[in-house]
C-alpha cells in the first residue's frame, strides 16, 4: 500500500550544518534495530537515493528538465538553498529511474554515502543541476543538506 507522505505525521524535524551530520545521522538510523521509515521507501534506498544525488553533483546528470521549468527555475533557487523541502513531489516518470535507485541494504547504502562524502575532500560538485542550472559548491552543499532533511525526516529511530 502506498503511503500519501503529504499526510504522513511523526516525521522528524531536522537541520543539518553538513553532511557529516548527515552521514552521523544514516548511521543512527542504520544501527538503531527499531528504525521505522514513514514514507514509502526502506531506509537503504532512500540513503542511495541521497547518496546518488550527492555523486551526481560531481560527475552529471543524464537528463534535465524542461526548458520552461529551467526559466523559472531561477525564481525558486534561494528557496530550495534555504528553506525546508516539501513532501511530496512527483517527478516525470521519464526522469524517475535516475533518482529512485534499487533497494539495497541499510548496511550497503550507509557505506556508499560514506564514500561520497569522502569524495568531497578531493572533487568539488560542479555539475549542473538538472533544474536550478549551475550551482557552486556551496550552493550544492546546501541543497544537499535540505534534501537530506526531507528524505531523513521519514525515518525515526527506535
């Protein structure tokens, strides 16, 4: 049964300062024996669903979105910078093997996300957003924190 995660209640409320407090946290959940996820994914793909976003800053995208939405996409960038995310947005179904990866272990995912938060200390992100355009690494920094808040906040340790 699919959860609607626009009316999921218990999520947790999160703010994080850096992925490595992203990382802390994916391992208090992964190591918690009673972690519940609230939305619709395991933990373990939603961590690799994080963690394919962080590497696809570095290396691209395959896709992009469409050219109107890239216009006004502008409008929208300190938001998505600055603001916590919604729940609840539906991607195009073309777009969506890109950002909904395979299940895999809490255990597998966790050691991915490791390795890509590693990779930081040696590549900058400066792919192109396939939305918002071109990012600093500051600036992917931050959207990556604010996505991990969304994503996070529908997994609550036991």
């Amino acid at each position: 049964m699919t959860v609607n995660i626009k009316t999921v209640t218990g999520r947790r409320h999160l703010s994080f300062r850096s992925l490595d407090e992203v990382v802390a946290d994916a391992d208090k959940l992964v190591t918690s024996p009673n972690t519940r996820v609230l939305g619709n994914w395991p933990l373990g793909q939603l961590l690799s669903h994080l963690t394919m976003a962080i590497n696809q800053s570095i290396d691209g995208f395959d896709h992009q979105a469409p050219w109107f939405i890239r216009l006004l996409a502008p409008l929208f960038k300190k938001r998505f910078l600055t603001k916590t995310m919604s729940a609840g947005f539906n991607l195009p179904q073309a777009v969506e093997a890109g950002f909904f990866p395979p299940v895999s272990s809490r255990q597998q995912a966790l050691q991915d996300m490791r390795k890509a938060v590693a990779r930081l200390q040696s590549e900058k992100m400066t792919a192109k957003h396939p939305v918002l355009g071109k990012l600093t690494h500051d600036e992917w920094l931050q959207l990556h924190l604010r996505h991990s808040e969304l994503h996070l906040s529908f997994a609550v340790p036991g």
